[in-house]
C-alpha cells in the first residue's frame, strides 16, 4: 500500500493514512454487489420492495451523490497511456443517472427545499467540493430515513464506531452489515495525507525525518480523523483490541422537535477479522487528482437531469480531461 506510487522502483510518495471505499445496509441487499452494474440492481430492488423510503441512495444533488462512488470506480478509467477510458466514463455517468432517479419522489416532495440546495451548491455556497468529505454513514442514515444504501469512504475504526455502527444494537434489527465497495474497481483503497520529500527541498535530512515520524507507531497511534493507519505494527493492534467508546451523536428535527441518541459501538472481533481481510486484499489506489474528479463532475447535474446523455457527458470531460492528463 505504502508502494502504490513507485515508479522505476523509487516510491515517490506515501499515503500515511487510507480509506476504504464502502456501503453499509441490509445484508439482502449488499450481498449482491460486486461492481457497478450489480450496485445499481440492487438499489433498484430495495426501492422496490421498500416504497416508503423516499431516500434510497440520498440523491438530493447530482454532484453530492455521485462524489460517494467516484473512489470505488475512478480508478478504473485510467488507460495506459494516462488518459481514460470514455466507454468506462460513460458508463460511470449512466450508472449516476439510473442511481439518481431512485430519489425522484424525495426531490419532487421538496422541490423548493431542493431548487434551494442546487442554487447554493452551483453559487459556490456549499460547503463541501467534490472529494472533501465522502464518509460513510451508517445506522441513523437508515433510522432516520436520510439514505437505505449509505454508501462512502470508510476512514478509520472511530468513524467505523461512531458514524456506521453506532445504534445498531438499539435501532435495526440483525442482518446489517458493511461491505468494502467494488464499483468499476476492485480492491480499492483511498490513499490520504500523501507525503514526499522534493528533490530540490533545501534540508531533505530534516524531511525524511519528518516523514519516518509520520509514518511510526507513536503518531499512527493517534486517532488524527483520515483514515486507518499504514504501519502494521499500530493497525493490528487496533485488530486486537476491544474498545469502550465512549461517545454518542444526537440528531433531531426542529420541525417535530424530537432527537435520537446513538451510542458509538466499537467494531466486534469478527467485524475487526473481515477488515483484515479487506485490507490484506486492497491493491488500487483510487484517483486522487481533485481536477478530474472536478471535471467528471461538470458534466454530472445535465447527465442526471437529461440535458445530455451518459456519452456526451463522457465526451465532454474527455475533451478537457486528456488535454490536461497530457501535460
């Protein structure tokens, strides 16, 4: 994993944390996915066989629901040469679109609540760009309605605890379970805090120090929010230990002036065993250029919408994407 930026056997780089691209939801249904295509059918069988859930994949906004798979599938665009693949792209805008329309009823409901958030997001308002916060929700996603399918980056065994897990044992019954997401790719991790040393840097003795500090057992041991650790020494302790969490999140509505607590539940052994095997598994790193996932995203609110087809999209970003991958 350290490796996945060595070229002409020097490593040019080293993440010092990673994510997994994730889903998170009812074993019935994320049992069944393995790519993109498999993905999108069983969104679409839980939208059939639960109607009352208006909110299956959370697609308020094109961007914001699209930004939670581009991990799981960016890498699979890249040709050879360094430019992508416009078949896969465009298959990636027709999997958005078909994955958007599962919502309609939501928007359709808050439509002036949703003609709001888009005016915001295209003002430049939002608060977040695609690719600034991608973590994977959980247990009060699905409690309170607010996704069926939560689907992002897992980033690291508190969010694991506190965002997915937390109030399984209180709010859903058995069968839920997350899943490291295989979209147009497989094995797929997410490197974060990705650190070097410039060949022209003025004290390189001083900045691989640094480095060799970053990545040891007395930083990687603090809980810094990116991500798992890339020692191995600290991230098979966090395998071995059983963990009190002591932390619980409250969400409520000010319009029903009610609140629901959740309780932070550390990953048991056998969930702690199966990431073993995930990571042990992750050999791809996911795109991590913010201007191709910025310009995939250009194209993905007329894509959803039907101003242009999935191909058009593609050749759209295409257009600008390989000039700028060929400089």
């Amino acid at each position: 994993m350290t490796n996945c930026y060595a070229q002409d056997g020097k490593v040019c780089a080293v993440p010092t944390t990673f994510a997994i691209p994730a889903m998170y939801g009812a074993e019935k249904y994320v049992s069944q996915i393995h790519d993109l295509d498999s993905l999108v059918a069983a969104a679409k069988q839980a939208k059939q066989e639960n109607p009352d859930r208006e909110r299956i994949v959370n697609a308020m906004y094109p961007i914001t629901m699209a930004d939670l798979y581009y991990d799981s599938c960016s890498a699979a665009w890249v040709n050879p040469d360094g430019t992508l693949d416009a078949e896969k792209l465009a298959a990636f805008y027709a999997a958005m679109k078909e994955l958007y329309a599962l919502d309609e009823d939501f928007r359709q409901v808050n439509a002036e609540w949703m003609a709001e958030f888009a005016e915001e997001y295209e003002n430049g308002e939002y608060f977040f760009a695609p690719g600034d916060y991608t973590g994977l929700g959980g247990v009060a996603y699905i409690y309170g309605d607010i996704c069926y399918l939560p689907t992002g980056t897992l980033d690291g065994m508190y969010a694991w605890s506190s965002r997915v897990l937390a109030g399984e044992k209180d709010y859903l019954s058995v069968g839920y379970r997350t899943i490291p997401l295989s979209g147009q790719a497989s094995n797929v991790f997410l490197p974060r805090r990705i650190m070097g040393i410039l060949a022209t840097a003025a004290h390189p003795q001083a900045a691989e120090t640094f480095l060799t500090f970053m990545l040891s057992d007395a930083v990687q041991a603090k809980d810094l929010t990116t991500g798992f650790p890339v020692n191995q020494v600290t991230f098979q302790r966090e395998l071995s230990e059983d963990r009190y969490v002591d932390s619980v999140i409250t969400t409520g509505s000010a319009v029903q002036g009610t609140s629901v607590s959740y309780s932070a539940q550390w990953p048991n052994t056998a969930q702690r065993q199966q990431l073993k095997g995930w990571v042990e598994a992750l050999t791809t790193p996911a795109l991590t250029d913010r201007t191709i996932r910025s310009k995939v995203m250009d194209q993905m609110v007329d894509c959803c919408n039907g101003v242009i087809t999935p191909e058009q999209a593609a050749d759209a970003a295409l257009r600008s994407l390989n000039l700028y991958l060929s400089e």
